[in-house]
C-alpha cells in the first residue's frame, strides 16, 4: 500500500471549517496533522492590564490582537512545530495565513518539502497577508481581479476556486423554499431586505438565518423567516440547510468579487442560487435556470426561477469545482 502523504495543516477553528478541511484531506488519503489557532488566554494580570488600558485611553483596539496573540500562538506552536525535523511534511498548507505570525509559516516551511498558502478572502481585506504571500512556494487567491493585481509583484502568486466537499451530509433539518446563512452587517441586511421585499409575497417558505452577537437590532428586521442567533451552526448543519431547499441566497462582500462556498455547494446539491455577485455569469458551470443574478435578471422571472426544474450540467463542471480536484491542483501545479 501506498504511504499516505503527510500535510501539516493551519487554519482558523471557526464554524466546524477547519473540521471539514481535516475530513476532506483523510478522504483524499492525506495523513494530517493540524496546527489550528488556539483560543488566546492572557498569560498574566500584567498583560491583561496593559491591553484595557490601551483600549481604553489610546482607542488601540488591535493590541490584544496583533501583539499579544500573535505572541501566544508563536509560543504555543513553536513548541508544537520543534518536534518536527527538517521535510518531515510533504506539504504544508496555510488557509488565512494572515492570522498567523510569520515565524510560525517559516517554521513549517522548514520541516516541510513544500508549501502553500490560500487565501478564501479577498487579499485587502485582510492587508497582513501582504507580508505572507512571498513566503510561500505558491500562494492561491481565489478573486480574479486580485490575481492580475498581484501577480507581478508576487511571482508566486496563483489562481484558484473555492470547492464543495467530497463528503455528504444528512443530519434532519427543515425544509425550505429558500436558504441564507451569514453574519449580520449593516450594509447587507439592507440587501437582503430588498430581496426579501420581492420573496415574501410568493409565500415561499424562507429560512434566513443571521448570525449577530449584539442584542440590538433594528426592529424592520424582525420579519418571519428572518432568524437571528447567537451560537454556531457547523459546516455540516449548513449542508444539510443547503441540501433541503430549492434555492439559497448568496450576497457578495464589497471587498472582492470572488465565488462563495456557497455556489459549490449549490453546485454539489443541484440546488439554485440567488446573488448579486455578476462574475458568476463567466465560470463554467453558470446557467440561467440555476442562478439568478440580482440586478441583470428580472424580479418578474423570480417564481418561475425557483420553481423551474434545476438543469442539470455536464459532469466535467462537477468533477472540476470538487474538493478532489482542488488539493490536487493545489498540491501538484
């Protein structure tokens, strides 16, 4: 038997992501071993002093962030990473490799024969990962206009896609004509508002839920179908939303323009997705039966949209947005 290449993986805990990453990777027959963020714990009343009296008086509202976590999580997986001699790793892959300390990267870089880095944000939105990119052997993003951006200044910069996952889910969750999960901001609840306006008088069953931890909210949000919470829902949970409902929305961030989990999953569940992201129309697997694009498209063709029969693509798109052909592609280019 073949042995089982071993990636050192390192990524955000947050949402079950890192779960479904780890999951995805022993399907593909990979050997992981993770280096996930640990939660922050102040090492000593001192510290905890100095950061409420920066946030207080100096307004520094980053410190505890960029100066005291960093510090704890170099300590922590130093110590982890020190265990390891030089290549004992086929690979190494960083995702949000901007909330990582650059002595952390440079050491799994050392005991590692290969590294990666990807980036499922736009690239300034996160402007730390500027000084990461170059460390890497290649560097993904996953915007396309930040890939002709960069890819002079960063020779190692490269283009790829998010993916839908090689496993399934099939926890029991209601049905639902249309679907949304996401974090509350200002800006898209109004977005979400519009669309909603255009929804509800087609007496569709909605499921629209929004994550916010601060209480106060606007009460022309509390709208049926509209479902605010506090606590998490998991990757897998999501799926099962996902794979329940005839169509989900998808409202991009003003910070880039590139392609949610979200159309993968609809893709992987041959569900139909409502969005305002107009860069859908040029990848491979667009069809105006399955996605409906806020803004080009008529309100008028929303019910006969989401009721139509979803239509079914060749199994080249399938097999090209899957996570099997995306660490594949990630790992070999």
């Amino acid at each position: 038997m073949e042995e089982k290449k071993k990636v050192l993986l390192a990524m955000p805990i947050g949402f079950g992501l890192h779960t479904m990453m780890v999951k995805n990777l022993e399907l593909n027959n990979f050997d992981i071993t993770s280096i996930c963020i640990p939660e922050f714990e102040y090492q000593n009343t001192k510290d905890k002093l100095v950061n409420f009296l920066r946030k207080t008086f100096l307004g520094d509202k980053e410190y505890k962030r960029t100066v005291l976590y960093y510090d704890y999580k170099s300590r922590l997986l130093n110590e982890k990473l020190s265990s390891f001699s030089k290549d004992y790793f086929d690979y190494c892959l960083f995702i949000r490799p901007d909330v990582y300390p650059i002595d952390i990267i440079n050491r799994a870089n050392e005991v590692s024969k290969k590294s990666i880095g990807y980036q499922w944000d736009g690239l300034n939105r996160f402007p730390a990962v500027f000084d990461r990119i170059s460390l890497f052997d290649s560097f993904y993003a996953f915007d396309k206009d930040d890939f002709k951006n960069y890819k002079e200044t960063y020779p190692n910069l490269k283009i790829t896609t998010n993916f839908y996952s090689s496993f399934d889910s099939n926890l029991n969750v209601e049905h639902s004509d249309v679907y949304y999960l996401g974090t509350y901001y200002k800006n898209r609840m109004e977005d979400i508002l519009n669309v909603y306006k255009e929804l509800e008088p087609l007496k569709l069953k909605l499921n629209l839920l929004i994550f916010r931890h601060k209480k106060n909210r606007s009460s022309k949000y509390e709208l049926p179908g509209i479902n605010f919470f506090k606590g998490v829902i998991r990757y897998e949970e999501n799926l099962s939303y996902i794979k329940n409902t005839k169509a989900i929305l998808d409202f991009k961030t003003e910070e880039h323009s590139g392609l949610s989990f979200r159309f993968f999953e609809a893709l992987k569940y041959k569900v139909k997705i409502i969005t305002n992201n107009v860069d859908v129309a040029n990848y491979s697997f667009y069809n105006k039966n399955n996605v409906f694009i806020i803004g080009l498209d008529s309100y008028k063709e929303l019910p006969s949209f989401i009721e139509g029969a979803y239509k079914e693509l060749d199994q080249e798109n399938y097999q090209k947005y899957s996570f099997d052909t995306w660490i594949l592609n990630l790992l070999n280019d």
